[in-house]
C-alpha cells in the first residue's frame, strides 16, 4: 500500500512539471463572423513578432504564465520570460486548416487549472489564423528581401536598411557606421575555366565567408555578381580595415577558395546623414575602382 502510495506521489509530481503536447486543430468553419477583443487586436499586423506579442501582452493579463516561447520549423522565438526549469510546463501544437503553424510552450507560475487550459484554447482559437497569415506574408517578404542565390539580403533591402540608417543619423549624428562594398578579384576567371556552376558555388561560399568574420550586428547583401555590400553599425574608419584585412586573410587561408586564386578588393566609406543611399554607394564604388587599379587586394576608405 505504501509503495502505491508513493508511486502515486510521483507520478502527480510529473504531471504537475510537464504537461503532456496537445494539439490545436482549427478549421476556418470553426470561426463565426463574430469577433473578439484578442482577434481584433491580432488582425492590426501582418508582421509576426508583432503578432505574436500582441498575442503574448493579452495572455499575461489574464493567465498565470512566467514564459512563453513559440517554435515552428525555422525559428524560436522567445516572448515572456526565459525558462529557468520545466516545471509547469503546457505545450500545444497549433494547426490552421490542416496546416501546421508550430507550437507555443508556456510556463504556468503553478500547475495549470482545467479553466486555464479552457481559456488557452479559445485564446487559440483567435490567435491561430492571423498567425498563418502573419507567417506567410513572413515568407512571401524574404523571398522579396533575400538573393536566390547566397541567401544574403538583396539590393532592396540593402536600399531599405541605408534609408533606416540614414533616418537615424538625422536624428543622432554622433554614431558612425561604414560601407563596404568588395569585389572579388579574378572571379570572372572562375566561370571562364570552371564554368558558371562552380562559380555560383564560390560565390556561396564566399557569402558564408563573410558572414563568419562579422558581428552578429554588422549586415551583408549580395550588390549582384561578384560584389557584395557589408554594413558596419558603430564602427570607424581603422576597425574597418581590420574587418577588410580579416576577410582577405580567412579568404587566403579557405581551402575550398585558395585553390581558384582569388582574391577581394574593396571601397568603404562612414555614413553621413546628408548621403542618399546611391550616393553611398557611388563613392564606395569609386574607391573599389582606385583600390582595384592600384593593384588588388586592398582596401580604400
């Protein structure tokens, strides 16, 4: 009798730390006309982190809840709190229609109720079709903003991000952020010897080289062929050539590189609040053109 006793024990124990995964299904037939104060807030954006903290502000209020994470296939994205434990955990899989949206996991202060999972549910049932269409819009605008070859932001939103910063310099001068825009020297050999299949591939390569020696902070797009544009938010003219220098040395020492004989060039330049984006750009432009000529493999700011 005593060791049932105790089994019991442990097994409330459990229950009470980790929820078992449920799911949500809801179907478009589900939603009435009728609408709700938590839909008609969801249904202002289409942006998904505004979605779903718009979602995560109204929850708050009105349950016990310490975190809350939303993962789908491609992202985790961290909303109240952070996950210390997992005790009182509550996780639900949501679907839309059939189609699968990812799950929200929530921590409860204590052991969640039968009227708390009742209320997460109806909360579900509002939050499931604006994050569908937040998601896909999400998708729709990195097919937009990303090249199709590297993955690396593209010319417009390397427009849109210049526009940003310049905004921000209008409003505080006191920051200083360069461009750089490189080149790769004798790439053009690359895809005359090897054809433009292994070309594409150097320039992937390359894309992640870059990537790799940068901040997490600093941003690099692909300008198109050879040329690629990196951001550097709150850094000087020295710090930048130490970036350059870092890149030329990495792409020295990549053996999947080294072996085409390339090499990189670049111009750069410190934002100015009075610079237009294509103003930007052609001077960086011009100071690749006297870096390349006077020999390659070097950089001018």
């Amino acid at each position: 009798m005593l060791n049932r006793a105790v089994a019991k024990t442990e097994n409330k124990t459990t229950e009470n730390k980790t929820q078992a995964i449920i799911s949500q299904l809801t179907s478009s037939t589900d939603l009435q006309s009728k609408s709700t104060p938590l839909s008609e807030r969801l249904q202002t954006s289409l942006d998904l982190h505004q979605v779903l903290s718009l979602y995560a502000d109204y929850l708050i209020q009105r349950l016990p809840v310490s975190a809350l994470q939303f993962i789908s296939d491609d992202q985790i994205i961290n909303l109240v709190g952070d996950y210390e434990n997992r005790a009182n955990e509550y996780s639900v899989m949501l679907y839309a229609d059939n189609e699968y949206l990812g799950q929200m996991i929530y921590q409860f202060k204590r052991p969640p109720s039968y009227v708390n999972k009742v209320r997460l549910e109806q909360m579900h049932r509002q939050l499931t079709f604006p994050l569908r269409n937040a998601m896909q819009f999400s998708k729709l605008r990195q097919a937009a903003i990303r090249d199709h070859l590297t993955g690396l932001g593209n010319r417009a939103l390397l427009d849109e991000t210049l526009e940003h910063l310049s905004a921000r310099l209008k409003r505080d001068n006191s920051q200083s952020h360069i461009v750089m825009l490189l080149d790769m020297d004798g790439f053009k050999a690359v895809n005359d010897r090897h054809g433009h299949q292994q070309g594409d591939e150097v320039l992937k390569q390359f894309g992640r080289l870059l990537q790799q020696q940068l901040r997490d902070t600093d941003r690099v797009f692909r300008y198109g062929g050879d040329e690629f544009v990196l951001i550097l938010e709150n850094t000087h003219s020295q710090q930048a050539e130490d970036v350059f220098i870092r890149i030329r040395d990495a792409l020295n020492n990549d053996i999947s590189l080294a072996t085409f004989n390339i090499g990189v060039s670049a111009g750069s330049l410190a934002m100015e609040n009075f610079h237009s984006p294509q103003d930007i750009i052609d001077e960086a432009d011009r100071r690749l053109y006297v870096a390349k000529v006077s020999g390659k493999n070097q950089h001018l700011s």
